[in-house]
C-alpha cells in the first residue's frame, strides 16, 4: 500500500504535488486546529466548573459555622429551659415593681404544649398607661437571660387620647415536670 502511494505522488507533476502537499498541510492545521478548540472548550468548562465549586464549598464553610453557632444557641437554650425554674408570677412582679406601672388584671391561661416543653401563659391588661412606660414594662420582661417573652399583645388609645389599654399575654418556657 506504502509504494502505491508513493508511486501515485512519484506519478504526479511538479504542481500536482505542490497542491497535493498544500492540501494535506491544510487539512493537518484544520484538524490540530479543532482539537485545540475542542480541548480548549472542555478545559474551560472544567475551569468553570472547579470555579463554582469552591464557591460552594465556601459557602457551605461559612453556613458550617453559622449552624454551629445556631446548634450552640439551640443547646444553650434547651439548657436554659431544663436547668431554668420560671416563676412568671415574680418575674411580672418583679418588673412591675421596678417600672412602677399599674396592672388591673392577671388571668393564667392554659399552658400549651411544645413536645416535652411547656409554655406557660398569663394574660395582663393595664389602663390609662403611658406609651413609655409600657415600653418599660415589656423591655423589662423580655430584656431578662431567662426565656420569658410577649406572646400577643393590643394597645389602644383610650378616649381621653393620652394614656393606652394594654393587654397582653406574657409566656415562658419551661421544661415538663417527669414523674421521676
């Protein structure tokens, strides 16, 4: 097969074999030409792929610490709620005694249920009080490291357009009393 080809382009004249040669340079560069655009593609699609991988990687780095620092604060909390023993009573007393604000009811409300957590509830109203001094009040509750907060709460102006109706329900977390 070697010597027919060669006798073939032996066969050939000056400008035959000038062309024949021009041809198969062409179709040499044309061919190592598409594979380096072929390879250089695939190259850069890898490029880009390995790119946004490290983002991600980063990113799931930077949410790994943020759900750290959320599992710490959850233990934290359920440490708090188990080894915590809240008085809501005291702790509204507390606060009023030091806000000097004048409640005209307190009504317990039945506890709801969390799975082995307990939400203790009591319903406050206050009348004809001053806007800061309910802020006060509900700073006062809520600003405490025990697990204590607003559930709901209304402010109305009264008719005299000077003082507020305040009610609320005042919650806290405790943990279920085990028959141990």
């Amino acid at each position: 097969m070697k010597e027919k080809i060669i006798e073939a382009i032996s066969n050939l004249s000056e400008r035959e074999r000038t062309i024949l040669m021009g041809f198969i340079a062409f179709v040499m560069v044309f061919v190592f030409a598409a594979v380096y655009f072929f390879m250089s593609s695939a190259v850069d699609d890898r490029r880009n792929t390995i790119i946004e991988q490290e983002k991600m990687i980063q990113e799931m780095a930077s949410k790994k610490n943020l759900f750290m620092k959320a599992k710490n604060d959850a233990a934290t909390m359920q440490n708090g709620i188990d080894s915590g023993n809240v008085n809501l009573n005291s702790d509204i007393s507390a606060v009023k005694e030091s806000t000097g604000i004048m409640i005209s009811s307190i009504k317990e409300v039945k506890p709801r249920k969390k799975g082995d957590i307990n939400i203790e509830r009591i319903e406050l109203s206050m009348r004809d009080v001053q806007l800061d001094q309910a802020l006060s009040f509900l700073y006062g509750l809520e600003n405490k490291s025990r697990y204590v907060f607003i559930d709901s709460i209304t402010i109305k102006k009264r008719f005299n357009r000077q003082n507020y109706e305040v009610s609320m329900v005042v919650a806290a977390l405790k943990k279920e009393a085990t028959g141990e």
